[in-house]
C-alpha cells in the first residue's frame, strides 16, 4: 500500500527536524562561568600528546607532561584562568565543550584541547 505524497512529506519533515540535532553533537557550545566550573572542577583531562591535568576544587591544577607541575586555577567572569609559577600573572581563555572534548580558546584564536578521562 503506497502512502503516497502525505507520507513521503511527513517522512521529509521528519529528517529534516533531526538533523539539525546530529549536526549539534558535533559542535563545540561555548560555556560561561557556571557552565566551567561545573566542566572542570575535580575533573582531569588528557591532551593530544599524552599530558594530563587535574583541576582540584581548591583551585589548585596539576599539569603533567613527563613531570609534575603544580599551578592555580579559577574560573573569572565567562573565562578559565591559570597560574603557573614562578609567574605571578593569570592567562585566560575562552571554554567550549563538545560531549567529552574540553576546548580552551586563547584571545588570538588559537585552541587546545583535552579529553575527560573520570
């Protein structure tokens, strides 16, 4: 029995609405300060060559690419922030999320990004 054109419309409708939801899973959602917090404390992450890090409630992070190295954390305004020592300054950037994949976005546009491993 055929459906004909009412069918094949609803069938095209119903298409049309998912796809905008499969192309949505793989975009990058930039989040503000909530939004980071909630992506990053007691969390770690691991980056394209292996590195990891810790990002502890208390703020302090654990960065390791071979050896430790201890710096502070905080999410400021929409924007994560880090500080590694000996360095007093704070650099920030931008924090997108794409399902299990973590961005940090620098003002220059370049991007990192790292994997939730817990």
């Amino acid at each position: 029995m055929s459906q004909g054109k009412g069918g094949d419309m609803r069938q095209f409708w119903t298409v049309l609405a998912v796809l905008p939801s499969l192309a949505a899973a793989d975009e990058f959602v930039t989040l503000t300060g909530d939004g980071i917090s909630a992506a990053l404390t007691d969390r770690v992450l691991v980056y394209a060559a292996g590195e990891t890090q810790d990002f502890r409630a208390s703020g302090a992070t654990l960065y390791n690419a071979g050896q430790d190295s201890w710096g502070t954390w905080a999410v400021r305004g929409d924007r994560y922030c880090s500080q590694w020592p000996p360095s007093d300054g704070w650099t920030c950037y931008e924090v997108a999320l794409s399902g299990i994949t973590v961005r940090f976005i620098s003002a220059d546009g370049s991007f990192s990004d790292g994997t939730y491993t817990n």
